[in-house]
C-alpha cells in the first residue's frame, strides 16, 4: 500500500521568501507520479505540479517547483517568492502509473501555510 | 467548459435522512472520483468511475453509500440514513488520462455535509 507522510501541521514564511514544505513517500512500485495541491478555505483543490519516477529533471511550474529525491524518496514542494494568497492548505499525494490501481491518489495530511506581510 | 461541478455547496441534514450530491465533471474527461475529506485530515478515495463503469469502491464505503454515473457523464453520490459521522466534505474529481501528468485531477469545490 502506498503511504504519504507530511511532517509539518504548521508553516510560516515571510512575504516574498521562499519555502519548503516536505513530503516522504512509501511504495515498493517502481512507477508513479507525485502531485502538490493546494487546498484555500473555500475548499477547493487546486493542482500546483507533478513528478513522474522516471522523469531526469525536477519539475518547475512558475514559482512552484519539486525537489525529487527519489533514493530517500522524498518530493517537496518548494514555493518561491511567496505572495499572501500562497496562504491555504497544502497537500502532497501519489498514484500508481501502472498495475490495477493505476487511478486511485493517496493523500497526505496536508501542511498549513501561514504567509506574513 | 469551467471545470468540476458539485452541487449543492453546503448541506445540512437530520440524522437518519437521505441525501444525494451530483457532480458535473469536464465533458473530455472519461474518469471520475469521489473523496472524502474529514477536518484536518487529507482526502480519501471512496470510489472511481470509467465511463459509466464503477471500477472500484473503498471499504470506507458502507452499504449506505451508492454512486451512479448514468451515460458516462454526470455523477450522484446517495447516502442512505446519514449518520454524524458522515459530516464531511465530499469532492468530486476528473481526468484524463492522458493529461494526468501535466493537468493532474480537477476537483471540484465539493459538497461539505453536516449532519445534526
């Protein structure tokens, strides 16, 4: 079964400073992808960035990018410059690219982002 | 086409009622999924649509939970004789699998149940 570990309940950062937040995974499938949401109070999830295992370069989308590291499988999400409305509800997730449950995500427990003005 | 529909955005209801949400997903999209999200915690798949084919259901889902996805398009999650327990917030997602890797899955802004 695959697994996701958010360490951090709680972030602060400065405007326009950067930040880390951390993912840890578990899965023995050699093949899948990892995705970053975020989640504002209205609810809704928004998709920020994606990294497949067998992709050679860290995906970057805008100021967002992840930093792979597949040997300690870890992929967090490093947000640059942040902005006020960077402020929500963070969450890493994971899927399978083959085998039958080639679908299904696997949430973290997701990591509060606080950015101060 | 604006993304992922859900409807209604908030629902308050009795212990023991029935209650039903839809989901509009993205027309191009031949994927559909329901979450649960409970306070503090991530989302957790209750159940996947191909088409109109329910492929899998979570064992989070009691037999008082029932999904449709008539014609392929739109979607219904039913819960039966609500419990408090079920107080979440219900998200519907979509995709296609070819776009997985570059749009992810669109969620919708989700149904948040309460139940009284």
């Amino acid at each position: 079964a695959q697994k996701i570990t958010q360490t951090q309940p709680g972030m602060f950062v400065q405007e326009k400073e950067a930040v880390t937040l951390d993912c840890t995974y578990d899965t023995s499938d050699p093949s899948y992808g990892l995705f970053w949401y975020k989640q504002p109070s209205s609810g809704e999830m928004i998709f920020l960035i994606y990294q497949g295992s067998y992709d050679q370069q860290n995906a970057t989308e805008g100021r967002y990018s992840l930093n792979f590291q597949k040997a300690r499988k870890s992929a967090n999400l490093v947000i640059s410059a942040s902005q006020l409305g960077d402020s929500a509800m963070y969450f890493c997730a994971m899927r399978l690219i083959s085998g039958g449950s080639n679908y299904k995500l696997t949430f973290g427990k997701g990591t509060l982002l606080t950015v101060n003005p | 086409d604006t993304g992922v529909s859900q409807d209604p955005r908030h629902k308050i209801t009795k212990r023991g009622q029935n209650v039903t949400f839809r989901c509009d997903p993205i027309s191009e999209h031949n994927r559909l999924y329901w979450y649960r999200q409970t306070l503090g915690q991530g989302p957790e798949f209750l159940t996947y649509f191909q088409n109109e084919a329910q492929l899998e259901k979570s064992r989070l889902l009691s037999d008082r939970f029932s999904a449709e996805r008539p014609k392929g398009s739109f979607s219904t999650l039913e819960i039966q004789r609500t419990e408090q327990g079920d107080s979440a917030m219900y998200l519907c997602a979509s995709s296609s699998l070819m776009a997985e890797s570059s749009y992810g899955y669109t969620f919708g802004s989700g149904t948040r149940l309460t139940v009284v």
